[in-house]
C-alpha cells in the first residue's frame, strides 16, 4: 500500500544535462524548422527576413522559453498545476488551461501533416515520386492530401507510435527516444546539405539565404517572423513549463535556453541550405508557399543524381523532427491528467490519443469529407493552425512573461534562476526581467493584434514604409 502511493507521488524527471538538452531541443526542432521555416524564408526574400527572425528568436522567444523553464522547474507541475501552486486563488491557473487546450489543437493539425510525411518515406522509397516536375508531384500531393482512408492511415499511425514511447515515461520514453533521434537528424541534415552545396549552381541559392536585401523589411515580414519564432521555440501553451518540471535543480536554465535556441536555429538555417541551393540549382522558384517540402522538394531530388535515396533520408529525418516535438506536445496534456486528476499514464495517454485522434480527423479530411465545411472563413484544418498559432500561443506568451515580470517577483525569479545563488548571473537576470516586463508583451500584443488583423489600418499607414 505506501510503496503503491510512493510510486503515484514520486515524479519522473530527465536523468542526466544531456538527456535534457536533447528533450527540450526535440521539442523544439520539427516540422517549424524543415517545412515552415523555408516555406516562410521563400515567400518573406530570404536572407533580410532570417536576420529578423533571429532578432525575435533572441528578443522574445528565447526570454519567453526561459521563463516556462523557471515555472516549471521552481513547482515541478504541470502547466496547471504550476500556475496554482504559485498563485493558488487567482485566475492565472487559466494559462496554464489554455495551453493544454492549445496542445490538444496544434496535435490536431500537426499529426496531419506529421501522416503525409510519414506517408512520403514509403512514397520516396517505393517509387511513386519519381518525376522531376512539379506538375506530377503536384499530383501525387494532392491525391494523397485528398483522400480518405489513405491520410487518416498514416495519422492514426503517428498518433499510436508518439502514444507508445510517451506510454514508456519521461525517462525511458522521451528522453531515451530524443537521445538517439537528435543526434541522428543533424548527421542525416548534414549529408544532405553536401549533397546540396556541391550542385552546380548552388551558390545562388546562399546568396538567397545570407545575402540580405534590406528593403525587403516590410511591417509584415516583421510579424511573419515573430510568429514564426512562438512555434518554433515550442512557447506560449505550456509544453516548456512542463518539460521544465522534470529538469534537476543544478541545471544552468540560462544557459540551457540559450544552447536549445541556438541548436534550433541551427536546424533551421541547415534545412535552408539542405533546400534553397538545390531549388535555385535546379531552376525552381523559392516562393512556393507551404507545399514547398511536399511539390518542390521531391521534383528537386528528382533532378539531381541519387535523388531518390536522398530524399527517402531527407523524409525521414523530418519524420523523426516531427516525432520529437509531438512528444512534448503530447506530453502537456499527460502530466495535466496523471498530476490533477490522478490518472494513471496509460489511461492518460490511450484517452488523449483518441481525443487528439477524433478532432485530428477532421482536420486531416479538410481536404475530402469536410472541404465544405468552413469555421469562421477556414477549413478544420487552417482553424486549428489559426486559432494556436495567431491567437493562443501569443496570448499564453504574453502571460507568462507578464507573470515573471510582475507578479512572481524579481527576488523569487532572481533566486530560481541563479539555483538559490549558487550560479552568479546577476547581469543576466537583470536583462531577462527587462525583456520579460517590457520588450517581450510589447512585441507580442503587436503580433497578436496582427493575427487578428485588428492592425490593418496601421499596416496600410506603414505599407511602403521599409524599416
Ligand atoms: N516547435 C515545434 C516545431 O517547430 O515544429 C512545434 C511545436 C512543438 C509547437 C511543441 C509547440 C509545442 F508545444
């Protein structure tokens, strides 16, 4: 009987830096970095655009994961049961609800596209993406993104292997599993940028990624990119205050933030030139929108010597980014359900599974079944995407730095974030609460009131204005 409640109250964590490092840097990295950051980069002109980008990555987004660390760390709850334990009779518990809702709506449209990635190994590898134009790849698209059976298939799949290794624990499932996974995706990320770079022709395709033409700054490349930064970073829903929880008390959380944005940006600019060189090699244009990976690509691969091989790697290792962060998604609403209500974890996840399943169809048959059916002017599919990224991340984002830099308190903050003094980083809280208090909610509210095209008169005021 006591070793039964030793075993519900004894709570798992991360073993070893690591294991950490790899965790939170798997959570990061995903289908943000290998299908959004260059669909964004091609259609914002590049190498200006990434400047801006890594302006938000510093200023807002990395300031924001951090603070999620703190929380987490300092109550070792999740998402909700954080906010309580700090503030237990104020409404802020609500943020930490609000991100397990946004979790269960980001799972939604993300196992889609984490399904048609899956499903594009197998198509690589087993031949049906052999042309090398866009028109048949198009095809090949398309018919797989309208179907029925086929789509929910390899959905299904996504959503039972992610159950299966968080079944397995924090120890022994995620961290075990991002251990091996990451170091596996930089090596595969770096063959194919060799394989990029030694195209003929590939320099046009850097110059698009480092040569930066800063009149392509607008207002809205601006946005773009903060925006950008929220889903890259896994901020603003609670996934970081809950991987956070399970980070030992000795860890540099500074320093650790600082590694994983870093590391994340990485990825990111090495799937920019695992793509762009080859795009511009081959005579294609970078503004294709977001069936750049899926109609692009495979027509790139197709035009270049071993192709096929390289683009069943390229697949996979996209497969496996996006298997790293729908974990830490997945794992949101777990630690909610095992900690506030008590559920063991194989109830908690087979149940969060089927949820996430159900509502994930309907945004998987945006395309067939539901096609007719638009929410607010958008499919399914564009509300999930819509409403987590335009209106739930900001918002969880601007609480959570509202809640370090005005309620928690600079001494509490102070004490958390130097280990109870034993890390001497004085300057370094000093800038955090300054970015936490004013640059980071400033920042935010602009994007957000962007997402809501509540800024429309000022973006027509600013149109032709360059920064
Ligand atoms: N950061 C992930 C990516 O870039 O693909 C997306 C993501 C994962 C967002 C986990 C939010 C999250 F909690």
């Amino acid at each position: 009987m006591v070793l039964k409640k030793e075993i519900h109250t004894k709570r798992e964590g991360f073993s070893s830096s690591i294991g950490v490092i790899a965790a939170v840097l798997g959570s990061a990295v995903g289908l943000g970095n290998i299908w959004k950051f260059p669909y964004v980069t091609g259609a914002n002109g590049g190498a200006a655009f990434i400047l801006v980008y890594l302006l938000c990555v510093a200023l807002v987004g990395l300031p924001v994961m951090l603070s999620e660390h703190l929380i987490g760390r300092h109550t070792k709850a999740n998402a909700v049961g954080a906010f309580k334990a700090l503030q237990p009779r104020r409404p802020w518990l609500l943020v930490g609800g609000a991100g397990v809702l946004s979790a269960f709506l980001i799972m939604a449209f993300y196992t889609t596209v984490a399904g048609w990635i899956y499903a594009y190994i197998f198509k690589a590898a087993g031949g049906a993406l052999i042309s090398a134009k866009p028109e048949d790849t198009f095809g090949v698209f398309n018919s797989l993104i309208s179907g029925v059976g086929e789509p929910l298939f390899w959905q299904w799949l996504v959503l039972l292997v992610i159950g299966t290794i968080i079944m397995a624990g924090v120890t022994k499932g995620i961290e075990r599993v991002t251990k091996l996974l990451m170091p596996l995706l930089f090596i595969l990320l770096l063959v194919i940028d060799i394989r990029s770079l030694t195209l003929p022709g590939a320099g046009e395709g850097l110059a698009f990624l480092f040569k930066p033409d800063f009149s392509k700054i607008t207002f809205s490349v601006v946005l773009a990119a903060l925006g950008l930064a929220f889903f890259k970073l896994s901020v603003g829903m609670g996934a970081m205050i809950t991987y956070g929880s399970y980070v030992d008390k000795n860890e540099n959380l500074p320093k650790m933030a600082i590694k994983v944005a870093l590391a994340d940006t990485l990825v990111s600019l090495m799937a920019g030139i695992a793509i762009f060189p080859a795009v511009f090699a081959l005579g294609f244009e970078p503004n294709q929108g977001a069936k750049l990976l899926f109609v692009i690509i495979p027509a790139v691969f197709n035009s270049m010597p071993f192709g096929r091989v390289f683009m069943v790697l390229f697949f996979m290792l996209t497969a496996v980014a996006a298997t790293g962060a729908m974990l830490s998604l997945l794992e949101v609403p777990i630690a909610y359900l095992t900690e506030q209500y008590r559920w063991t974890r194989r109830k908690a996840t087979l149940l969060t599974i089927l949820a996430i399943g159900l509502l994930g169809s309907t945004a998987t048959l945006s395309n067939s079944v539901f096609a007719n059916v638009i929410v607010f002017g958008k499919t399914f599919f564009d509300l999930f995407d819509f409403t987590t990224s335009n209106i739930l991340l900001p918002v969880g984002g601007i609480f959570v730095a509202l809640f370090v830099g005005w309620q928690w308190g600079y001494a509490k903050v102070k004490r958390e974030m130097s280990n109870e003094g034993r890390l001497k980083n004085d300057g370094l809280v000093r800038i955090y609460m300054f970015l936490v208090k004013f640059i980071v909610p400033i920042a935010i509210v602009i994007v957000l009131l962007a997402g809501l095209n509540l800024i429309n008169p000022i973006i027509s005021f600013f149109k032709d204005i360059s920064i």
